[in-house]
C-alpha cells in the first residue's frame, strides 16, 4: 500500500519498449517544475550508482541470465533505490516521477518469463516494504506497433526488447490485467494517440492528486 504519511507524490509510468514513457516523464517534469513544484525524475533499473551496476547486467549482459536471476536483480535495484533515493524524496514532500516500478517486473518477468505474477509481485512488495504509487500511468500500445518506432529509431536492443513478438504481447495483456485490477492507481492511455493529448489527459489526472 501507498505510505500515508508520506507527504510527496510517487507517479510512475509503465508500458512496452516504444510507448513513449520517456517522452511523457519530460513533459510531466517540465508541467510540474514550471508550477515550482520540486520534482524527482528517475528510473528502474538505474537509478542509482548500485543501480546502474545492476542495470548493465541485467540488460547488456552478453552471457545467459535465468529468469529467475534476471527477477532477483530488478528487485535488488527496486530495494535499493526506494531506501536510498525515492522514499527519501517522498519524505521531503517531493514528486518523485519514476519510469518504471514492480509493475514492470509482474509484466516483464511475472508474465514474459512466465515466473509467475503473484510471486514477483510479492518479492518486489517485500523489497520495497509494500510501498505503491499513488498514480500509475500505463502507456498502452500494441506490441507490432511498437517494434516498429523502435526499429524506425534504429536502436540497439537490449535484451528484453530483443524477445520476440509473443513475450511482448504477454507483457501488454499483463499490464492490462493489473490495469484493471486496480483501476483507482491507474490510469490507462492510448500510446498511438498524439503526444500533446495523451499529456493533457496526464495533467488532467495528476491536477487531482496535488
């Protein structure tokens, strides 16, 4: 559950590779900051100096990493970066806005690597002592669609973006699944829609929680 007596804002963005989360973080921070709000922009994995370390193993490796490893090191980076970073800023009454949190690692690795959600959501709530965001924006946009900005960028793949069309699509459903299991953290939006209208619908529901 969301801390109580956490004073900030914790908003984080999920979606498949090529939705468009990084663009919409931007334009957050940029709406926030221009209102004089102290904002945190960070990420998962990665966002800290013991994050980075984890992030290049678990995304540039060359060598096998089993599902179960590749699990483990995303909820080492979460804890980490919630106890040292997140919750901190949280306690200052900041907006912490994050791309990516546990719920990547249900989708990703609960239903991608087929390990199984309840039990990656589990250990990730445990590694971060139960703490939720208080909005989750999920850019959802299908899987095809989306391979197809990422080989228009010309970008080298890392190693979950490199999984075939069938991973992919198991991750959406699954992000939709956790969607719609908790429609009051979520909110839903169309990634194919134009850049501008999907931030006023960002705006629009974030206005509410200030």
């Amino acid at each position: 559950m969301t801390d109580a007596v956490t004073p900030g804002l914790f908003i984080t963005l999920e979606g498949g590779d090529g939705s468009g989360k990084s663009t919409q973080a931007q334009l957050l921070t940029d709406w926030l900051q221009a209102q004089g709000r102290t904002v945190v922009r960070t990420r998962e994995p990665g966002g800290t100096e013991v994050g980075v370390e984890i992030r290049e193993i678990v995304l540039h490796h060359r060598g096998e990493v089993s599902p179960r490893a590749e699990a483990l090191l995303y909820a080492a980076d979460r804890a980490q970066h919630i106890a040292t970073l997140v919750r901190p800023a949280l306690a200052r009454g900041e907006i912490v806005i994050q791309d990516r949190y546990l719920d990547s690692s249900v989708a990703y690795q609960g239903a991608g690597r087929v390990l199984g959600g309840t039990e990656v959501r589990d250990l990730s709530l445990w590694a971060v002592e139960g703490l939720l965001p208080h909005l989750t924006l999920l850019l959802d946009l299908d899987e095809t669609a989306a391979r197809s900005r990422l080989d228009a960028d010309n970008k080298v793949f890392d190693r979950l973006e490199a999984e075939k069309g069938e991973f992919h699509a198991r991750v959406r459903a699954a992000f939709l699944d956790l969607a719609a299991a908790e429609p009051d953290r979520f909110l839903v939006l169309d990634a194919a829609a134009p850049i501008d209208e999907i931030a006023e619908r960002i705006r629009a529901r974030v206005a509410t929680l200030l």
